[in-house]
C-alpha cells in the first residue's frame, strides 16, 4: 500500500495549478479593478452628500476641491478642510474632472454654471459621477 505522491504527480499537480492560475488572474485583476472603481465612485458620491450635508446644517457654502494630479478630493468651508480623501494611494485610481471645484450654496443648490462630471479610472475600468447645477449627485 502507497502512502506519498511521487514526484512526478507533484510536478503534474503543480503545472495544473499554474495553468488554471493563468487562464484566472486576468479575470480576476478586471474584477478587483471593477471594485476598486465602484468603490472610489460610491465614496466621492458620499463625499458630495457629505458636502450638500454640511453647506444646509452650517449654511454656509461649502467647496469639493478636485486635484486630479493626486486623485484627491477636499472638503472646503472657508479656510477650513472639514474632510480629504486621496484614492490614488488607497485604490490605485485617477480621478479626471470637467471642473475643479464644485461648490454648495447654504441652501444644498451647487453654484456655477453648469453641470460636473468626475471620471474614476483604473487600467481598463472606469465610472462616473454627475453632479447637477442642483446638487443632486448620482452615479454612471
């Protein structure tokens, strides 16, 4: 009666792990790329509602500062940063915007004259947020 493997069905064991690990790892980095994307755009979305939050309860206008160079967002009231979120060093992603700055009035109304998009990319993967003249936020 045989109790071990010989070498030659480890070395077959293991080539059959490696190939199925090729034919699986592109998937799988499109997928974790597809969750680092969704994820930055569900917290720049939080970080908008936070803002529209912030300008109604202290009314007063309240600034999202977008540094697209280090896929950053800031939270301005005056001269005070009341939140800032880097996603390039967590997420790996990088941010591209229509506008730099989106800015909420006292009563939650965005000012400026037009609408703000937000493109999250990373690798092949990319979402968007809209941010309307009303300051309704969504994600695309």
């Amino acid at each position: 009666m045989r109790r071990a493997a010989t070498i030659l069905e480890l070395v077959i064991a293991l080539a059959l792990i490696a190939i199925l690990s090729a034919i699986a790892y592109p998937r799988i980095s499109g997928l974790l790329d597809a969750v680092h994307v969704r994820g930055t755009a569900t917290e720049i979305h939080s970080l908008f509602s936070s803002a529209r939050h912030h300008a109604i309860t202290r009314s007063e206008r309240i600034t999202v500062e977008i540094d697209t160079a280090r896929s950053s967002i800031a939270l301005v009231a005056g001269d005070d940063t009341i939140r800032a979120r880097s996603f390039l060093d967590t997420h790996g992603v990088t941010l591209a915007a229509n506008r730099q700055s989106f800015t909420f009035s006292p009563i939650g109304i965005g000012y400026g004259a037009g609408n703000m998009t937000l493109v999250i990319r990373r690798h092949a993967r990319a979402d968007s947020v809209f941010v309307s003249r009303l300051g309704r936020v969504r994600l695309d």
